[in-house]
C-alpha cells in the first residue's frame, strides 16, 4: 500500500523557509508516510476545528496533515517549529 503525499501552498512556504537539516528530515518523513503515514510519533489533534487533523513530531518541528484513506491521500497542512502559535 503506497499513499501519496501531497503538500498544500501554506506548507510548500513552510518548507522553504526551513533550514536546510530540517528539509532533509522533512522530506525522509515524506517518504515514511508515503508507506504508512500513521507510524512515528503521530496523534489526532482534539476540538472541532481539529476534526480528522493528525500531527506528526520531528524534534522539535510539527507536521501537521490530514489522511483521506478512500484515495490514499496525505495532504500536509502546516509544517513548523513548536510553538504556542503551532496549533492555531
């Protein structure tokens, strides 16, 4: 089973900006997740606005995404440094 993994414009911006160590993680946790995008240090976000949100931790960084399981689809969302503004 193969997933695809698909990044958003906010994420493409996130990505950039990051230094280019972090590039390499991110981009190895991108082939991970294209295996199975629910293994590492993965967890559904809690509230509303969070519904069907997952994070994935790299270090000190946050992957935020969604997975549609019909088409296999990751889509990523946000990636950033946490902090007290990661989750709003």
């Amino acid at each position: 089973m193969s997933w695809a993994c698909k990044l958003t414009a906010c994420a493409e911006e996130d990505l950039t900006a990051l230094p280019r160590v972090i590039k390499k993680r991110v981009a190895r946790v991108m082939v991970q997740m294209a295996a199975d995008p629910f293994q590492g240090d993965v967890k559904a976000l809690h509230g509303v606005e969070w519904k069907g949100v997952f994070r994935r931790r790299i270090g000190d960084y946050r992957i935020l995404f969604t997975a549609d399981r019909a088409t296999e689809t990751v889509i990523i969302h946000q990636i950033s440094l946490r902090s007290g503004k990661t989750y709003r």
